[in-house]
C-alpha cells in the first residue's frame, strides 16, 4: 500500500429525503473504493438513522463518531470517521462559536503498512456574516491537527464554509497570518486543479438551487507536512459524489472530494 485514499462529504443530516439519499450515496461511495471516510453532520441515532454505521457497514470497515449536538431535532449530530484500515486512538474538540450552533473536530490516528498516519474532520460555522468565527475556530483546529504530527502526512478534511479567497483558506495554505500565527497545508484539489472552480456547493445539485450564494467551492481535503516527492505528495483530487440517482436525487447537498495521498516515496513530485 503505497497511498491513501480518502473521501470527505458533508452528509446533509435527516435533511430531505435521507434513507433515498443514502441509497443514491453508498453504491458511489463503494466504487471509490476510499481507505478512509470523513464525513459532516451526521446523524448517530440509535435505533433510527445512523448515518455513519451504514456507510461503515457498506465498506465493511470501522468508525468513530464524535456528537457535536446531542440535542439536536433529528438526533445527536456531529462529525465521524470511517476508515478500512485500523483506527488506534480517537480525540475530540470543541471549537468556539456561537452558543446555539455547536461546532468540533473529530481526529482519529489509524495505522497504514507505511506508518500511522493522522486523520481529522470537521465542520466550520457556515453564517456568511461569521468569518471573524471562522478564524477563531481555524487557529485552534490548527494546534489540534498539528498536535503530535511525525513524519506521516496529516490529512485534514471537512466543510469549511469558505471559500478559497477567504482569509481561513490564505491562512490555512500559508499565504495569510492570523493573530501573528502562521501555517501551511497544501489543498488537495487545488494542486492537482489549480484552475478549476471545484465548486462542491454547485447550483447543478437542486438541493442548493434556492441558496443565496451558490457555486462554491468550500470542502477540502488538506495534507501536511508533505513532501513532493515523499509522504503526503497528492497524487490524485478531484469532486465526487455529484451524480444523482435515476429519479434525480443527489446523496446530499454537498458534493464530496476525493484526494489519492502518498504514503512512501513516488516517481515524480506530484
């Protein structure tokens, strides 16, 4: 096993339909054949909808849930993991933000025949009049997925609620500071499609088709420390998970991004 492959999808909760999306979902999500899945607002409802143990089911691999809101209306939500390979620990975080709209990060460590390799998910605040929070959020998920990094790339991954001119991303992507900080994780699509729009809330999907502020990229999957030629050199990226079933139904309101990641030495830097 020379590479990774993880997928990230923001699952659109109970929203619309969701035992139809989730059977439009999971054959696509099959074919990608991903090691790993990240995943946003889930629901972990026993008994009822579990988003996340479906998919796990259908992969035949093995999950953690981290509950961002056990209170919520359809039942507790929150992000997960789910991964093919083994996971040997998991962490949880809460971010700041605005009391009536909880948000974490889920980070879980799984072992690769290369090494053990660092996983993290999570989900920003998504009102376009919060950026300020936003920011806040991305310098403490930044010392979370940071936190005991070697020399295995970490894969972070998520729906950021930004898009890439956003101060997050410039900051994420090394090219801003925030509060006189500094970091640097390279975008996966955005290096294999540096001229691509890759929107993943797209006007295509009619589930978005009445929001205010349409065509937008704001999924990544982002990897760091890397190297061109080594470990966490991206070998493959594009947006996924956008066809819909043969009655029209898409397996969310987001679309998915998929990222092949390098875990040994490759050929050529990529």
């Amino acid at each position: 096993m020379k590479s990774i492959r993880v997928v990230t999808l923001n699952l659109w909760n109970g929203q619309r339909g969701v035992e139809r999306r989730m059977e439009v979902l999971v054959p696509q999500l099959v074919a990608l054949q991903p090691h790993v899945v990240t995943l946003q607002e889930v629901i972990e409802k026993p008994g009822a909808m579990q988003q996340a143990q479906l998919i796990a089911s259908a992969l035949r691999a093995e999950y953690r849930f981290g509950c961002v809101d056990p209170e919520s209306a359809g039942g507790p939500i929150g992000n997960a993991i789910v991964s093919r390979l083994p996971i040997v620990s998991d962490s949880r975080l809460s971010l700041p933000g605005r009391e009536r709209d909880p948000r974490g990060a889920l980070r879980c460590e799984i072992t690769t025949p290369c090494g053990r390799v660092s996983v993290v998910t999570t989900h920003l605040s998504w009102e376009l009049d919060a950026p300020h929070i936003r920011e806040q959020q991305v310098l403490v998920l930044d010392e979370f997925a940071r936190a005991g990094t070697g020399e295995m790339p970490t894969i972070m991954t998520g729906d950021f609620n930004c898009t890439p001119d956003s101060l997050v991303h410039q900051f994420l992507t090394g090219r801003a500071s925030l509060e006189g900080r500094g970091t640097y994780w390279r975008d996966c699509f955005q290096r294999r499609h540096p001229h691509s729009d890759g929107f993943t809330w797209s006007a295509r999907n009619p589930n978005v088709v009445r929001s205010v502020e349409r065509n937008r990229r704001v999924d990544y999957i982002f990897v760091g420390p890397m190297k061109d030629d080594g470990p966490g050199a991206i070998q493959h990226a594009r947006v996924v998970l956008d066809l819909p079933g043969g009655d029209d139904t898409f397996p969310s309101d987001h679309f998915g991004v998929f990222a092949e990641i390098a875990l040994g030495p490759v050929d050529n830097g990529v």
